[in-house]
C-alpha cells in the first residue's frame, strides 16, 4: 500500500482518489478546480483535498452534514464496517444523495464497507485504483467519468437511481 494510501477511504466507504478535490490539483486540472470550487463557494485552494482522513479535507467533508464523522468519533471507529451498528439507517440514506452526470456516487458504499471488512483495506484501495482508472490507457479518472479524456475510451457505470 502506498503511503499514506489508507487517508483517500472515506469514513463513509467513499474512495476520495477519484474525487476532483484530491485528483484536479495532481493532475494540473485548473478547470475542474474552478468549477467545483464555485460549485461550493470556496476558493480554490480550499477545494484542494487530500482524502478524508488527511490534515487537508475540502470543508463540505469537514463538516460531514450527513454526520459520519460525529457519528465515529463517538462509536470509536474509523470507519463504518468497524462499527458495532454497521450497517446503520444512516448509511442506507445516504445511498442515494449523490448523483452526478446519472452516476450515484454513494450507492454502493454499504457494498464496499462489506468488502473492507472482509477482505481488509489494502486489498479494498487496490481494487479501488484499479477501477478508478481507465481500462484502455490506465489514466486515472474521476468518479463519474463517462469517458477517458485521453484515449476517449467508453467508461463503463453504474447508472444512478
């Protein structure tokens, strides 16, 4: 595992390496940066992120209004697998509050909770680079691309609700 590598999986099960707030500024792209720092109304540098459990989270993660981070603190836990309530009201509501470009961004997460606590987080951010890059080129790629933009390879997604 990459060090530091543990910091990209969210509280939630999100993987923050596909998220334009950790990808944009490692791949120099200023556009998206722009777009997703006026999206939040928050300065650019402020959109710059590096995972979740990093000393430099966007401030919409930061305050969590969906409430993980309160929520782990007081379980005791790092993540939601780790929890003695896994898999909580909480995290099936919040299945289906992100969709992007048709994509549902959070509707799999209990999935891959699952996934973490059976087969451990290494293998989880290994499974999770892999699938966060194209298949063709190997570009790493935001989490709701449809297609690469360097080869224009066709993105496979799951659609969202």
């Amino acid at each position: 595992m990459k060090r530091d590598a543990w910091k990209l999986i969210g509280i939630c099960g999100i993987y923050c390496g596909t998220c334009p707030s950790y990808l944009a500024p490692q791949e120099n792209d200023v556009e998206q940066l722009e777009r997703r720092a006026q999206r939040h109304g928050i300065s650019i540098e402020e959109a710059h992120c590096n995972g979740c459990l990093s000393d430099k989270v966007m401030p919409s993660c930061v305050e969590c209004r969906h409430g993980f981070r309160k929520c782990a603190r007081e379980h005791k836990v790092t993540w939601c697998f780790e929890c003695a309530d896994f898999p909580c009201q909480r995290l099936r509501d919040f299945r289906d509050t992100h969709i992007e470009e048709g994509i549902s961004h959070h509707e799999h997460l209990i999935d891959e909770l699952q996934y973490m606590k059976e087969h451990g987080i290494e293998a989880w951010l290994a499974k999770q680079e892999m699938a966060g890059r194209c298949p063709q080129c190997g570009k790493r790629l935001y989490w709701f691309a449809r297609v690469c933009p360097s080869c224009q390879t066709q993105i496979k997604r799951d659609e969202g609700k």
